[in-house]
C-alpha cells in the first residue's frame, strides 16, 4: 500500500476509534461535542499536512521529469542537426560525383 494511503487509513481509523470511545464515555453532550470537534480538527490538520507532503513530492518529481526531458530533448536536437549534415555533405558529394565527366573505359585486348 502506497505510503499516502496508509497514512490515510491510519488517520481514519484512529478517528473512527476516537469517536467509539468518545461516545461509550460517560459525558455530557456538549462536552463529547467539542471533544469530536477537536479531534476533526488534529485529523483534518494531519491530512492538510500529508497532502501538502505529497504535494511536494510530486512536484519535485515532476520538475525533475521536466529537467531530465529537457537533457534528452536538447540531446535528439543536437543528433539531429548532425545527421542532417552528414546527409547534406553526401547529398553534395553524390552530385558532384555524378556531374563530373564519366571517364571512358577501354578494354584491353
């Protein structure tokens, strides 16, 4: 299980056994209230904060995708360029050839 996940679940079902127990306890309403309020808000607070861990990790990942595709792009570019000149030289290279004069071949008798 991904770690984001388990972090999750762990979150849910430490709130979830928070909530029994605050309900089986004996206390009055109003108090068993603000302490399920409370508890929502350590939960929520740690769900933002694993969020924006995530977050981060993605992004930093992402950037470094980006900047590895930037190496490689920049790379075929520069083969690229290269090819087509080793093209364009034997393109020249082959006319010139065939423009010369052929020489004319005798046979030896």
């Amino acid at each position: 299980m991904a770690k984001g996940k388990l972090a999750i679940v762990a979150l849910i079902g430490t709130a979830a056994a928070f909530v029994g127990g605050i309900l089986l306890a004996p206390k009055s309403g109003k108090e068993t209230q603000k302490d399920i309020k409370d508890e929502i808000k350590k939960d929520v607070n740690k769900v933002k904060a694993e969020a924006n861990k995530l977050k981060g990790e993605a992004t930093k990942a992402a950037d470094d995708v980006y900047d590895k595709a930037k190496v490689v792009a920049k790379d075929v570019s520069a083969k690229a360029k290269t090819v087509k000149g080793n093209f364009e030289k034997a393109t020249n290279d082959s006319k010139k050839t065939l423009a010369a004069k052929p020489k004319t071949v005798t046979k030896k008798k």
